[in-house]
C-alpha cells in the first residue's frame, strides 16, 4: 500500500518545479521502483510476486472558519494587534509612509495602521480561502479519474490571523492511524511525503513485520553509484529508501517541468 503525505508531497514537486498530469500512472512507477529495490533484498531464487493494493492519499479539507469583518473578531484582532510589539511597529511604520494619512495624533494613527493591517488581512484571508477551494476541485478531479486512489480528507489548516500563518493539523495522524489500522492487509508500506513524525508508527509497524519503503524526490540525474546516506530519522528507520529523480519522470513523461495548472494547490502547498 501506498501512503501520501499530500501538502509535503506538493512542497517537494513545488520544490522540484514539477507538474505531475497523471497520478496514477505516477504512482504506479514509484510503486514499480520499490519493487525492483525490495526484490533485491530477497535471497530467493524465484522473484516473488508484489500487488499494489491502493494509493492513500491525505489531504486538507478546511480551515479555521473566521468572519473577518464582524465587531467581535475585530476586536479581538486588535487587542491582539496593540499587544504584538513586532506586528504593530511594522503596520505603524505602513502608516507613516502613506502620505495623505500622516497625523501626529498617536491614536488616530493606531487606527491607520490598524486599518492597513485589517485590509491586507482581509485580502489574505479570502486568498487563502480560494486556495482551499481550488484544492478541493482537484482531489475530485483526481478520484473521478482513478479507482485506485483514495483520497482521504483529514487535515485543517489552523490559522493565527495576526502573524497570516497555518500550521496543519490532521494528515500524519488519520495516515498512522491508517497504516497501523490496515497492516493486516499488506506486506511493504510506501510512504511519499513523509517526515519524521511518522516514525512511532513506522516502528509500531516494523514489530509486527512489516516493511517500510520511503521515496525520496531528488533533483537532477540517477548517478552509477549512490550510498545510502540517510539523514532523516524517517530514512533511517526505513527498511530502504527509493531515490526517484526528477530527470526520470520528465523523461518517463510522468511529469513536466514548469507552473502547475493546479497553481492554487501549488501555492498552498
């Protein structure tokens, strides 16, 4: 089985400039990559046979839900917003550089700043909100084309609106929950897009017999000879690692290099 880490997954092909058109016929060469790597970890004469059961594939559904504009939230936005040092000074200083809003009133210039830094809020927000929406009119058009990926919708996006940043909450939860609750059912776990706080279910999993193969999205070209080098707790606790090459799936025609179609997910991601 194959377990995706969906926001750490579009991170590396944002990171690689990849577009990938055809997940499934993606999937299925990562999968065909393990097995080759696993095969040559078995001493018998006789290649065994290897099933990819089904692609897993974790992703964010939601967010905070904030109405940006009502009296309470502002208020609370701008107690917040008196008391973060950092935060006020760098929208005090916004205020002082528009020229037809200068005062040397301190109040009526808090209330500039404060409307500067609402009014960018706002536009964030609303930004971030169309993001979340033109991801989720890709998983569908993901699972309408493919019976062997299931998308799973998990994960959140918690907001801190004074700092705009998310901090994501849900995906390596469901996904340790999942591998752990389906081990019955498979032999080798592949994970794409993991990250190290996946590795007390990795080792739960090993307990019982299971293997682990962990794909590692690298930039540039295979070379003759690569050691193992593992850095990431996540690497090391793995059974083996598959390097796949970005050079590989732009030949394969896996994937093409350059902006998404998917900008929105690109972007969150």
């Amino acid at each position: 089985m194959t377990f995706v880490h969906g926001s750490n997954l579009y991170a590396a092909f944002k990171h690689l400039d990849l577009y990938v058109d055809d997940y499934e016929s993606m999937y299925q060469y990562l999968f065909e990559q393990v097995v080759t790597r696993w095969r040559t970890m078995i001493t018998s004469a006789t290649p065994p046979p290897a099933q990819h059961v089904r692609v897993y594939w974790y992703v964010v559904d939601a967010m905070d839900e904030w109405d940006i504009q009502s009296p309470r939230t502002r208020q609370y936005l701008l107690e917040r917003f008196l008391d973060d040092r950092e935060v006020k000074a760098r929208w005090f200083a916004e205020a002082h550089r528009q020229p037809m809003a200068r005062t040397s009133d301190p109040a009526a210039m808090e209330q500039q700043a404060f409307a500067l830094f609402s009014e960018d809020l706002k536009t964030w927000y609303e930004r971030r909100q169309n993001i979340l929406s033109g991801m989720d009119r890709f998983h569908h058009a993901v699972e309408s084309s493919s019976d062997f990926i299931e998308v799973i919708r998990c994960g959140r996006w918690k907001i801190d609106l004074l700092r705009k940043t998310i901090t994501e909450k849900g995906l390596d939860v469901y996904s340790a929950v999942d591998m752990i609750g389906m081990r019955e059912n498979y032999d080798v776990a592949i994970l794409v897009g993991g990250d190290s706080e996946g590795v007390p279910s990795l080792e739960y999993l090993k307990s019982w017999g299971k293997q682990v193969a962990v794909i590692e999205l690298l930039r540039g070209f295979p070379p003759e000879a690569r050691g193992k080098g593992y850095a990431s707790p996540l690497k090391q606790i793995a059974d083996f690692v598959v390097p796949i090459y970005e050079s590989e799936l732009v030949r394969l025609q896996l994937a093409e290099k350059g902006d998404s179609d998917n900008l929105a997910y690109r972007e969150a991601a």
